[in-house]
C-alpha cells in the first residue's frame, strides 16, 4: 500500500478502505481502514492505534495499523515511504502519546 496509496490530508475518516483503494489517495485513518481490511482479509489479525506523534512538521493527531504477525504485534503505518513493516520513521516513537487501541475506530 505504501507505494499505491497517496497521502491526502483530510480530518477523521472521509473515503473508508474502498474508496482509499479506488482513489488511491487517502489520509491516515482511511489508509488505515484500508490496511486493516486487507490484513484482515488476508486472516491477519490487524487493529488500530490512536495517538499524537511529533513529525518534523510538529505533533498532530495520527492513525495508524498494527498487524499480529507470529505472535507479535507490528506497527503498520503505510502514509510514509520512510517507513515499512514494523518500522516507523516518519514520526518520533519516543514522544508520542497512544490515546487508544482499537479493534474499529470510534471516531
């Protein structure tokens, strides 16, 4: 998904998993339905996470995915070509704050 789906910005969630798909571009939240769709089509356990990360443009509210993968939980957060699997570059893993751990987001 990373290199197919353009980042958009946008507030909360406007496209959903198929319309991130059919347009290819989509903000956080929708990249992140669109993650958790496809992992979970693909019998993968997936959830999302809610926090607010520091990226070098300044602290923002984020959305991201986390996929279970052998028995452990792996960051999936597929809005920046820095980041990949379990990896995240984009913003600080130090100083974010999780304000939640989804199974669907309430928002």
């Amino acid at each position: 998904m990373r290199d197919h789906i353009s980042y958009s910005f946008y507030y909360n969630t406007k496209k959903g998993a198929l319309g991130a798909l059919s347009s290819r571009s989509a903000n956080c939240v929708d990249n992140s339905h669109l993650m958790v769709a496809l992992a979970r089509a693909a019998r993968i356990p997936a959830r999302y996470q809610h926090g607010t990360c520091r990226f070098a443009s300044g602290a923002y509210g984020h959305v991201w995915a986390q996929l279970y993968v052998n028995g452990k939980w792996y960051y999936a957060d597929d809005v920046s070509k820095s980041n990949s699997f379990g990896t995240i570059r984009n913003w600080n893993l130090n100083t974010y704050k999780l304000h939640g751990t989804y199974a669907a987001l309430p928002f």
